[in-house]
C-alpha cells in the first residue's frame, strides 16, 4: 500500500479541520487574499481575452484578405513596378497569381486615412473566394472606375450608406468615389474599403504600381526554397514572405503592450502571494500550540504540511475562480468600450465577445492557485518543520525563518543573480530577462529582509523610552513574524515606487522630448498615416507667405518597408544639418565626427537601432522608390512616436533621390502679434482639401500629448494604489493578529501600570518602526528595480530610453502616507486589544 | 464587619469596607460586604472555592475593576475617587503582581523583565540595575540575568516573576496562585522567598491560593465564601 495515500487522506481531514477554524477568525483577512489573486487573475486573463479576441478576428480577416496564398510579395507603401506582375505569373513554379493595390487614403473632413484594398476580382475569385466571397453581389458592381465597398467598420465611421460619395483626398485635390456596396458585418472587422485594382490604380495615382502579389505555388514546389529564389530576383525593398508571417504580424504588433500589461497584472497576483503569505504566517503562529497539539496527538509532519499549504491553495482556487469570472465581464466590457487594440490603433474592433479558451483558463486557475500556494507553503513549511515540544512548551517563537547565513548567501545571490539577467538581450523581442531581474532582485531583498532587519535593530542603541525599546526588544526578537508583514510592505512598496520612478521618468523625458521636436509655434500635417495627401512646393510657399508667419519648415514622411517580418519604418526628410542635428532632434548618441562627405548623413531612432542593428557610422541602403538611396548614420535619437523605428535625412538629400519636393508635415514660426487662429484659416483657405488638415498650436499638442500620456497611465496608478492598499491592509492584518495574539501581555502590562494609551502606543511604535523599515527597503529595492524598469524592460518592449528623475516628493509622501497609514491601523488594532479587561487578557494562558 | 477584617495593630496598607460586586443585575452578587484590613509587612492568604470570588477580589483591590458598593483604600487614598489612569498610577507605584502563569515578556531577558516597573516609575540606569542586581542575587537567580524566558524553567520564570512584583518596593504585592502550575517542592522555595522579600522590604501582601500548604506560609489565612471573608477556624 503507498504510504502516501493515508497521508494525503489525513491531510485532507486536517486541512478541512484548519481551514474551517481560520474561516471562522479571520473572515476579512482571508477575504482580502482571496481579492488579491482574483484580481490579478481577472487583469491578465482580461488581457489575454482582449487581445486573443482582435488578434484572431484580425488574423481571420488577414486570411481572407490574403486567400489560400503560399507566399506574398510585399513592397513598401508608395509600391513597386507591376510589370513584376506578369513575370510572377508566368513563372512555372506559380498556379496563380493575384495583385493587390494598398493604399491609407486620406478623406476629406475627416483626420484618420481609409485603408482601401484593390484587387483584381476575378483573379481574386481564383483565391478560393476569400475576399470576394465577403464581397458577394458587389463584385461586378466594383467595376467602374469610381466605384468603392467598405466595410461595416468604414461605414459606420465615415457616416456612409450604399450609394454614398466618398470624398478621398489625392495630393492636393478631392475625388470622389461611389460606395456600390458594404460588406456584411462580421466579414472584415477593420474599417477598409475595396476596389477594383486598376480604378484604385488610377484614382489615387498609382497607375503601374503594386504594393502585393499574393502567389499560389504549382503542386510539388517548396515554398520556401522558391520564395529564397525568388528574393534574389526581386528589386530593393520588395520581398517574398509566407503568407504566415503577414497574418502574425498582428499578434507581434501588440506582444510588447500585453507583456507590460501582464506584468501590471502580475504586481497584483504576487501582492496577493504575499499577502498570503503574510496572513497564513501570522495564522502558524498563532496557532502554534494547535498545531503542536496536532503532530503531538499523532499528525505527521508531510500531514501537517499538506494541510497548511492547502489552505493556501483552497484561498488561491478561490481567487483564481472568482478572477476567471471578473476577467470575463471586465474584457467584455473593454472589448465594448475601448476595443480590442491594446495601445495598436489598427488592431482597434468593434465589439467581439471573449471566449474563454478551456486551457488558457485552466492556466490562469493553475497560476492564480500555484501563487497562493506557494505563499502559503513557505510558513506550513517552517511549521511542520518545528519540534512539537518546543512549540508547546513555548520555547521558540521564530516559527518564520531565522536570518541564518545560509539565507543570506542565497539573498544575495538572488539579488547578484537579478542584477546578471538585467544585463541579457531580449528573448524574440520580450524583455523576459527583465522581468526575471525584478523576480530575482524582489525574492533576494525577501530573503535579505531578516538579516537587515536584525541587524539594524540590534545595532539600535537604547533609547531610554520604555515604551519605544520595549518595542524594539519585541521587533528584536519576533524578528520571523516581523518579516512576514515586512515582506508585504516590501514588495507592494518597492513596485509601487519602482512604477512611480518609472512613470516619472517618462513623463519628464515625454515632457522634454516633445520640447525638443515643437519647437515652432504651430504644427500641421496631413492624416497622419495617408498615402495619398500632400502638399505641392507651390502650397508650400504660400502658407510661408502667410502674413503673420516669419518662418515656416515643411518635412515629407513616408513608410519604407526594410524587413517583411515588421512594420515599415518611417522616412523623415527635413530640413537638418550634421551641424545642427543636436539643436533640432533629443540624439541620444554622438554624432560621428568622421563621416564620409560623400554620403548624406541620417539620424536614425533608437527603435531604428534596435531593430536592424544599425549603428552610427553604418551606412544605409534605404528602398526608396525601388532604388537603394545611401546614407551614413551620423547620429541615434529618442523618438517616442515610432518605435517600429525611424530615420530621419535631409530634405535635400531627399529631393536629390527622389524629385518629391512635395511636405506632408508642417512648422510654422508665427511673427510677433501674429494670432494662431487668423494663420489656421488661412492655412485652410489656400488647401483645397482644407478640411484633410490637422493643424494645432505646438502648447496644444503638448498639453493633449500630455493628458494622452496621463490617461495612458492612468491603470498603472490604479493598480499601484491596489497594491499598495494591500501592502497597508496586510500590515494592519499582521498588527491585528500580533495585537490579539499578545493580549495576554498587555493585559499583564496593564497590571504592571500601563495606561490604555501608553500600551496602545506601544503597538503603534512597533508598527511604524516595522513599516519605516519596509518603506527604507522598499525605497531602496524600488530605486533597483525601476532602473531595470526603465533601462532593460522598457528599453527592449518599446526600444525608446527614458532618463532616469526621481520623483522625491512623491516617493517621500508615499512613504510618509504608508507610514501613517500603518500606525493608523496600529492604533486601531492596539483599541481592539486593550478593549478587552486587562483581568480578561491575563487569565488566558500564553 | 467579619472577624477577618479586625484592624492590624499597625496603620493598614489596604482597607476594604463593605465592597460588593455584581456581574449581572439578575445574578447574585460575587462578592458582598467584603471588609478587610491589611498591614504593612503583613503576609495575608485567601483560600476559597473556585468561582467565589477570589480572583475578582484580587483585581478590585489593584484598581483593574471597581466595585458596585463599598470602599477600597490603597495607603488611605480612595480609589473609587480615581479615573483609570489615576488608579493605573497608583498601581505602577503601590502594587506588585504574581500571576500564576508567570507573564514575563518573552522577548525581555530576565533582567530587563525585572527593571520594567522601574523603567516604568523612570528610575535612572545605574539605580536600576543595581536594585535589580541586588534583587536577583536574593533571590538566587543572579545567574539567569541575561537569559530569556523560554530558556527558563517554571521555578526559575517565578522567580524572575517574584523579583518583577517586588523590585519597585511596592505598598503590596498581589499573588494570584503563584505556585499553581509548580511542583510541590519548587512551589514551597519560591513562597518561602516570596514571604522573606516581603518581611525585608515590609511589603503588605495577598496570596491567592487553593493550596493549605501554600497559605500556611502567610501570616493569616483567610477563607472567601458566600458570606464574605472569615478566618481559617471559622471557616
């Protein structure tokens, strides 16, 4: 017979016997535990629901705008030469080949561009009937030149009908398009429109060109040896890619925003742990002399152990259940209100109902539950572990781990081990080195918290107050149970300032950097993202010649793909000079001071850097235009705008490779007494798709960038608070049960000539010298930790640098607030103890 | 007035005059018309049943509970005249206790338990200790200075407990069962040093017991009935 299985039977017995008992207690501090992991639960499942729900309707849509195509040939946005097309298709090792026309066109009165899609529909049709089959009856009506579908999305956005005029805004005239048609809800859930490739070709000027060539390969030909073939025959900047590459670009895109997301979710499953932790901690020792009685009346030690992490684990199950159901209403609620896009507006649905995928909520359950237990093992452990005569003789109180060497050695190699993985690259692009970095240093400084603690205290001199050395002697001695709330204060706060460093930081970096690129007093620019808008050298220099404009300076920015597996980069000409490139752009590295002069330099972005290994001094190959333009890297810069990457290059360097002398963005320096709002009207008296045109005052931009930025963060800080209401509540919870477990001892100090206030007093010394040394090492741990926020996991998420400012008055009123928030509930705990007659309290046995 | 509470032939530390207490109004009362005098230096023992009061006589005497009727005097102050924190004072200065269950703080050394109520009453460092010192070395224990409780024996803890009551030179010490969770032979050592430190220092004292061996260590004993407080031959 397996021994094991009478010992689990009785574990199970006194697990329900314990777990009961507790439940009977300390109702509320279970409770709160059992809300902690569920909200951590709710928060990532939430997130994975959101995003698993627009990235399999984005990635379904995907197919069927791509069809049953083997690979796809892709170029950048402006597209390359279609001849490519009846070379493609005349290849034996192709079946069929269908061309496809992309464009983000601009549209009049409104400031987002349309993405419209042509193809090409009996091709199409060859496909497998992927678009076409959505686009159903309208497909012979696309046919005449002017003739658009959209989809529900687009409809619904642009306020348009069947039989509507679009009005789409090409360089500087409005064309109109007649909507034939609208695709059935559900069909696509971006807002997009659909052509006939060669009506899409010729209205927005794009006659002979191709952004995509969706190709069937011919029975029996590998698709990847024929896509390497045929990458070496394809001009710069058009590449061959399988069609899965295209379709997961979408989960890709948002990967980074999740993985942040996740770790805020995270912040509030570890708090829970430990408050776990912390709650079960307290609960060993309070019943230390029950649990004695249990193993002296027969229970075995693995028994004991069992049921005391069980009831962890039951606390955790709990949660988690509790948290896989709010996860639930909160990612409907998200996908109704915000939709699914996670910080990536082309991944933006409307609606969609999560599924809750069966393995992905058993994952969460499992996580939820394996958290829990584990911070309820860590106690049951050191409980099953004491000699039940000591225990009911009362000899060792030191239930918690004793700051032993060996502790220590493995604190500060976790801490060492943390600092080592800060300095390891990103693993498929996820800082996940980082997020070990904040583990290991978290657990080392828990480890550490003992030795620090004891060590402190002991080398605290005598005060002389009898009050606050009788609660240091205590502090001294209940070093285990003073740790198990101090690990609570630690972690909660050490988050909560790294999270508030971290977001300081940003936003002063934000602040400057948006400083730095608006320099001029009003900034315009067409849809940002559109093809098809922009503005003439002629327009351009009569905006200059506005009265009221002493200086105007206009840039062109266009899309460049440079790796079919990411988003394009964007191309930035303006005015700049190697001399001044540091007065009109935040660099952030040198610029080279031997640079060929035969080159044009450009300054490219640290997402730029990241993301094709570029470095200063490298020279470039940009495609543009199907040419490969070259140009050296003079200088890195931060840009907070793009971190698919960026690259910016002198307008003249620009105009010299491509003749587009046309802007899509400009600054305009006003003279003095000039008024923004007579300039704006202007500006959109002389453009003739005036409407088209975002215009705004540089202080206007900052200060809604700003509030953007704000809103952003806005659940950081929610969840801060959550944490660190936690981290209070748990230190309240670890004074309560100390309060009610010593009652017996103030009673007696009550006998001795304590007043009720002095004795108050004395537990409330005890929790503000036990939490001012959670806030000293939270402050310290937090500082570590928001500098790998900042510098590993940050840096290699959204491949930006943030300068580090410390918030002091923030971070000195957190620590100030969760001091006195402790003392608060000291002294309310210390009411409730001495509440009770003192000639009651003696009469129970310690 | 009872036969127990005739006037000491010296001015009495502690006087109670026709004290009653009542838990419940629909209950009969615990104690009633308790008179009781007791002297400077005089060691007193109270025996009775469980649950006739011994306790609540004890706790009424040290201020933690008023009564409902009757007159409690403390060294000819009145405590029913002081507020909690009056009555608190008078308690860190006047009286000493010996629970039965020791209630040493487990985190003090021997020592430090010792020094508390000096601590308490402000003593400076060098007098306490050197009360302290003198103390323990009496009664024996100089040894276990430095130690915690838990590292203790039950004689040895009463002992340290017996040094807290007395280290202040209290008007009168108050010992509940003190000798109750004792062997025989370690409860008899530690009354017989209980009642020397109180005739040295001339210390009143009460000693609550259940034990006749125990009570024969005092000067009188007195039995606790439904009829208040008599002597132990007439009980």
């Amino acid at each position: 017979m397996n021994p094991r299985i009478p010992a689990i039977g009785s574990a199970i017995r006194v697990w329900r016997t314990l777990l009961a008992s507790q439940l009977r207690e300390q109702p509320v501090r279970l409770a709160l535990g059992v809300l902690a992991i569920g909200l951590g639960v709710s928060l990532a499942s939430a997130i994975y629901r959101v995003n698993a729900v627009a990235v399999a309707q984005f990635d379904g849509a995907a197919r069927r705008l791509i069809g049953a195509a083997d690979l796809i040939v892709r170029g950048s946005r402006t597209g390359f030469d279609e001849r490519w097309f009846p070379r493609l298709a005349r290849d034996p090792g192709v079946r069929a080949a269908d061309p496809v026309l992309e464009v983000e066109a601009a549209v009049a009165d409104r400031h987002r561009p349309l993405h419209v899609i042509g193809i090409d529909p009996f091709r199409a049709a060859r496909f497998g009937g992927a678009l076409l089959g959505t686009i159903g009856a309208s497909a012979g009506a696309l046919l005449p030149p002017d003739a658009i579908v959209l989809s529900t999305a687009a409809a619904a956005r642009l306020g348009l009908g069947q039989g509507g005029i679009l009005r789409v805004v090409v360089g500087d005239a409005v064309r109109p398009l007649h909507v034939v048609g609208i695709l059935p809800p559900g069909a696509v859930p971006q807002a997009l429109g659909v052509m006939d490739i060669a009506s899409a070709q010729w209205a927005f000027g794009r006659v002979g060109r191709l952004t995509r060539i969706d190709l069937q390969l011919a029975p029996g030909v590998d698709p990847r040896a024929f896509g390497a073939l045929l990458a070496r025959r394809l001009p710069l900047g058009v590449h061959v890619i399988g069609a899965h590459t295209d379709t997961g670009r979408t989960a890709a895109a948002t990967r980074a925003y999740r993985v942040n997301l996740d770790l805020l979710a995270s912040i509030a499953l570890w708090t829970g742990a430990f408050l776990i932790y912390a709650t079960q901690s307290l609960a060993v020792l309070r019943r230390r002399g029950s649990l004695a009685l249990l193993r002296a009346l027969g229970v075995t030690r693995i028994e004991l152990e069992i049921a005391l992490a069980a009831e962890g684990a039951s606390l955790g199950a709990l949660g988690a259940l509790l948290g896989l159901g709010a996860g639930g209403l909160l990612a409907s609620a998200a996908l109704a209100h915000f939709g699914g896009d996670l910080g990536v507006h082309s991944l933006r649905i409307a609606g969609g109902a999560p599924g809750a995928g069966a393995a992905a909520s058993a994952a969460f359950f499992v996580i939820g539950t394996a958290v829990a237990t584990l911070g309820a093992w860590v106690p049951a452990h050191a409980a099953a572990a004491e000699a039940p005569a000591a225990a009911l003789k009362g000899a060792s109180r030191a239930v918690q781990a004793a700051p032993t060497a060996g502790r220590g050695l493995a604190g500060l190699g976790l801490c060492a081990g943390g600092v080592a993985l800060a300095f390891l690259p990103p693993v498929h692009g996820l800082p996940l080195f980082g997020y070990a970095s904040i583990a290991g240093l978290l657990l080392g400084a828990v480890m550490l918290v003992p030795i620090a603690t004891f060590a402190l205290l002991r080398r605290l001199p005598d005060g002389g107050r009898v009050l606050f050395d009788t609660a240091i002697a205590q502090l001294r001695d209940g070093i285990g149970p003073a740790t198990a709330s101090l690990d609570a204060v630690l972690v909660s706060f050490a988050l909560m300032v790294a999270m508030t460093t971290m977001v300081h930081s940003f936003r002063i970096s934000f602040e400057r950097w948006l400083g730095d690129l608006l320099p001029a007093d009003v900034e315009m620019r067409v849809p940002l993202g559109a093809d098809t808008a922009r503005w003439t050298p002629r327009e351009q220099a009569r905006i200059a010649a506005i009265a009221g404009v002493a200086r105007a300076e206009f840039r062109r920015t266009r899309r460049i793909l440079l790796d079919p597996r990411r988003p394009p980069i964007t191309l930035i000409a303006r005015r700049i000079a190697l001399a001044d490139a540091g007065r009109v752009l935040p660099l952030v590295r040198e610029t080279s001071r031997n640079l060929p002069p035969s080159i044009p330099p450009a300054w490219i972005s640290e997402g730029f850097e990241d993301h094709y290994r570029a470095k200063v001094g490298h020279v470039l190959r940009l495609p543009i235009d199907g040419k490969p333009e070259r140009f050296v890297v003079a200088g890195v810069w931060r840009d907070y705008a793009r971190s698919d990457g960026s690259v910016v290059v002198p307008r003249t360097a620009y105009v010299a490779a491509t003749g587009d002398r046309t802007a899509t963005e400009g600054s305009l320096w006003l003279a003095p007494g000039a008024r923004v709002v007579r300039i704006e009207a202007r500006v959109r008296e002389l453009l003739a798709p005036a409407d088209a045109l975002e215009i705004r005052t540089s202080r206007d931009i900052r200060e809604r960038s700003l509030r953007v930025f704000d809103q952003a963060f806005a659940i950081t800080y929610a969840l801060e608070a959550v944490a660190v209401a936690i981290g209070v509540a748990g230190v309240g919870f670890a004074i309560g049960s100390a309060a009610t477990a010593r009652r017996a001892e103030f009673g007696m100090l009550r006998h001795l000539g304590l007043r009720r206030r002095e004795v108050i007093a004395l537990l409330a010394e005890e929790g503000i010298v036990l939490t001012a040394l959670g806030v000293l090492y939270g402050w310290i741990l937090g500082f570590v930790v928001s500098l790998v926020l900042i510098d590993v996991v940050n840096r290699q998420s959204f491949h930006w640098s943030i300068d580090l400012s410390l918030p002091l008055g923030e971070l000195l009123a957190l620590g100030v607030i969760l001091v006195a928030a402790a003392a608060a509930t000291a002294l309310l705990a210390g009411r409730g103890a001495v509440a009770a007659e003192a000639i009651q309290a003696v009469r129970e046995d310690w | 007035m009872s036969a127990a509470a005739t006037t000491p032939a010296r001015e009495p530390v502690l006087r109670l005059a026709s004290v009653c207490k009542r838990y419940r109004p629909d209950r009969p009362a615990v104690l009633a018309g308790i008179d009781l005098e007791v002297a400077a230096g005089e060691y007193v023992a109270i025996m009775g049943e469980s649950g006739v009061g011994k306790t609540t006589l004890l706790h009424l005497i040290a201020g933690l509970d008023r009564p409902d009727a009757g007159r409690i005097a403390l060294d000819g102050v009145d405590l029913g005249t002081l507020d909690d924190d009056a009555r608190t004072l008078l308690r860190r200065r006047s009286i000493g206790f010996v629970f039965q269950a020791f209630h040493l703080l487990p985190y003090l050394t021997a020592r430090q338990n010792v020094e508390l109520p000096l601590r308490l009453l402000g003593v400076g460092a060098a007098e306490r200790r050197a009360r302290t010192d003198r103390l323990l070395d009496s009664l024996g224990i100089a040894a276990l200075a430095e130690r915690r409780p838990r590292e203790l024996s039950g004689g040895e803890i009463q002992r340290i407990a017996t040094a807290r009551a007395l280290v202040h030179e209290p008007r009168i010490v108050l010992a509940d069962e003190p000798t109750g969770n004792l062997d025989p032979g370690t409860a008899t050592r530690t009354l017989a040093l209980l009642r020397a430190q109180i005739k040295v220092h001339a210390t009143a004292a009460i000693l609550i017991t259940h034990s006749l061996a125990a009570a024969h260590t005092a000067d009188r004993i007195l039995v606790l009935d439904s009829r208040g407080l008599s002597p132990l031959e007439a009980a």
